[in-house]
C-alpha cells in the first residue's frame, strides 16, 4: 500500500521509511512562525531555563495583527518582541510595515514543496498552497521549538478532495471552500490532511490556491495540501533561489475520503453569522443591508483579489450607506496594486485604503464595528465578537461578491 503525501513528509523529516495513520513522529520542522503574540511566547520561553534559542534561521517572526500598535498593550507587546529579536540574532523578522505573516513567509519564499512549517496561528495551513505541510500549533509548542527545535505530531488520515469543471466568471476559489465547509461542516475533516485535486485546482493560479489552504482549518483541518505543478514553481522561482523537493501522494495510497465537486454547479457562497459552516448562497441573502465591507486580510487580500474589487468598482460609487475598506495583504501588494491602478480606482469608488496587516479580521484595531452593525469580509472567520463588536454580524464572502455588495448596500450575488 502506497503512503499519502502527509505520511510521506512526516516519514522523511523524522527520518523514517513508512508511517501509519496515526503514528507518533518527532521531527525538527523547516519554518517556525510567531507573530504578536511571540511577546507570550518568549516569556514561556524564559522558564525553560535555556539562554538561547535553539536555531535562529529556523524562526520567522511578523509583526501583523495590530500595526501600527493602537494601545499601550500592544506596544507593550511590540516592544517586547523586537528586544527578543535582537538578544536571540533573528534575522528573519519583519516589523509593523510588512504585511501579514502567512502572506509573508510565501512571498518572501521562506517555505515551498516538501519543507514542514509550523505557526502560532491556526492559519498557517496557507503553505500547502506551494506544496508544504504546514499547520498551526499553540504557544507552549513554539516556545519548545525555540529551546530545543522539535516537535511531536500524530499522522493524519487524508480526505481527497476531487474538484472538477468550469469556472464560471463570477465564481471564485473562496466560493468553493465556503461551499465545500458548509456542506461536511466544521468539524467535517477534523485533524485530518486535505489534499485538494483535479483539473479545476490546476486552472487556479497561486492566490487561488492559498485561500483553499487557508480556510482548510476552518473544516478542522491539520493541513491543507495542494500537489506542487509548473505553477507553483514558476510563483517561487520569482521568489527564491530555493531548490525544493516536491513530495506526492502515491497512487495506491489510502484516503479515508474521496469527496467530489463540480465548480460549474456552484453559486456564489456566503457564510452567515457566527460560524464558517453555516452557508448558502448569495442570492438567499438579498434582504441583508450592510454597514461595511472589507477586502483584505491573509485570505483574500493579494493583487489578484484587488483587481476582483477594482473591476466590480471602476467607474462607480459605493453605497452611501457603507464603509469599504481594503486591507492590502503585504507591502508588496500595497505598492503593485498602485502600479496597476487598482487602488485609485478603489479610492474613486470611495474606499478607505489601510496599512498592510491583519486589521478588524480579529477586532484589534481598525475597523471595529458597533453593535447591530453587518459587516461582509473576505476573510476566514466570523465568530460572535470577531470584529470587536459581539452584538454585530460578519457575513463572509468573496471580494468579488464584497464589492458587489458593496455597491448596492445589501449582500448581492455578482
């Protein structure tokens, strides 16, 4: 019997030739990610009793869910972080003017087909778009990782995901997670790896394929892999001079669910307050008026996803009834999606363009709405109080159904 991609990468890093669903692995991953919160993590860290950290290129720190830091708490926090980035000799962190960090470590290529990346956030599934294993792990974890740079994992089953069909114009990859997390539910695919494939995955360019991964721990997903093509190299080759060695699922192996989709039978998907599995489809929300929309966060803020917006926008107002605001993914994108045009015409349609970061997806800061107010997001979750408000509600969406919405002041299909 063949072995999974996951059973495969688990098996080399712990220096194996084979493991079983649900075998104990000890292995030093690739990429170590913190964030804000990697102020918590070093305190944890201290009672270690160890001096140094354990490998310093092995840790990749961002500064990204609060920035610039909008209390004292945060700049507490902050302060914190970047003397512990200077005593430890971090090379790899990047300060409040980058961006996200999931976005980051992609872009800057920090991570591709066959390495592990763990993260302090759930979200760190988003690497299996190139080809990684990557998951999210707690904060006593990633202090053990900085003191001895190891960690234990149990082998997960495999679901297969088979995607299949034409994409219809107003149809996007967010469409079919959405869909894909409402119909098997949140907790459908519960610590298992997902393995997205067929010719509709191939058709999706790379921040197509991120979202999938992403949102794959929104289904109770360890990870989120999507098999590395020409695609996917060519994206980090722009990136990096990293040579990777792709890791595949064998054909004999053995899923413990094959689940199909077609994307031509698909409608434009929204997510309703207050889980990410309770969906149906845009059209069914026509009565729903909106307070704000917001186009940004680690999921759904790259180029392309701005360019979905501007398109929708060009040459129109928005709702005066609405705020819409964007939240550029990284610097880099910030800066392209000036170059192309895309936020002027977003300014035009009467957006507020923020700095790169994480910004209302948790409430932090910018953004916060007030109570009984509706907010429809690109971003990955909507739980009751996420956008510091517990008294309003946070639709989740498409940018192109964002931007649609947008425009006529209720939620609206594109």
């Amino acid at each position: 019997m063949g072995q999974t991609f996951v059973q495969k990468i688990l098996a080399a890093k712990a220096g194996l030739d084979h493991v079983e669903v649900g075998q104990i692995v000890e292995i030093v991953p690739d990429v170590a990610l913190s964030h804000d919160n990697t102020a918590a993590i070093s305190k944890k860290f201290e009672t270690l009793g160890i001096e140094k950290i354990y490998d310093q290129n092995l840790h990749i720190i961002v500064l990204d869910h609060c920035v610039p830091a909008a209390s004292e708490k945060y700049a507490s926090n902050h302060k914190v972080i970047r003397e512990f980035v200077k005593n430890q000799e971090i090379e790899k962190f990047y300060d409040i003017n980058n961006g996200v960090c999931h976005q980051i470590v992609l872009e800057k290529g920090h991570i591709g087909p066959g390495m592990v990346g763990v993260g302090s956030d759930s979200h760190t599934t988003m690497y299996g778009a190139v080809g990684a294993f990557s998951t999210g792990i707690g904060r006593s974890e990633m202090a053990v990782i900085f003191g001895t740079g190891k960690i234990w994992f149990k082998v997960p089953p495999t679901i297969k995901f088979e995607i299949t069909g034409e994409w219809p114009d107003n149809l996007t990859s967010k469409d079919l997670i959405l869909h894909i997390i409402g119909d098997i539910g949140s907790d459908g695919a519960f610590y298992s790896s997902c393995e997205f494939t067929g010719p509709a995955i191939s058709a999706l360019n790379m921040s197509d394929r991120m979202v999938l991964s992403n949102m794959s721990v929104e289904m109770g997903a360890k990870n989120g892999y999507i098999p590395p093509d020409e695609k996917t190299l060519l994206w980090l080759s722009e990136r990096t001079d990293k040579k990777f060695k792709a890791v595949y699922s064998d054909e004999d192996c053995k899923y413990s669910k094959v689940l199909k989709y077609d994307v031509s039978k698909i409608k434009p998907t929204v997510a309703r307050p207050h889980t990410v599995d309770n969906c149906v489809t845009a059209d069914e929300l026509s009565d729903v008026k909106i307070n704000q929309a917001l186009i940004g966060t680690c999921t759904n803020g790259r180029v392309e996803d701005i360019e979905m917006a501007a398109s929708v926008l060009k040459g129109k107002k928005i709702h005066p009834d609405v705020r819409l605001l964007v939240f550029p993914a990284s610097m880099d994108i910030y800066k392209e999606s000036i170059k192309l045009g895309y936020i002027e015409i977003l300014i035009d349609a009467g957006a507020v363009i923020m700095n790169p970061g994480c910004g209302p997806c948790l409430g932090a800061h910018e953004g916060t709405l007030a109570p009984e107010e509706v907010c429809i997001s690109t971003a990955n979750r909507n739980f009751k109080g996420r956008m510091g408000c517990k008294e309003a509600s946070v639709y989740l969406a498409s940018p192109l159904t964002v931007a649609t919405s947008a425009l006529t002041g209720k939620i609206t299909s594109p």
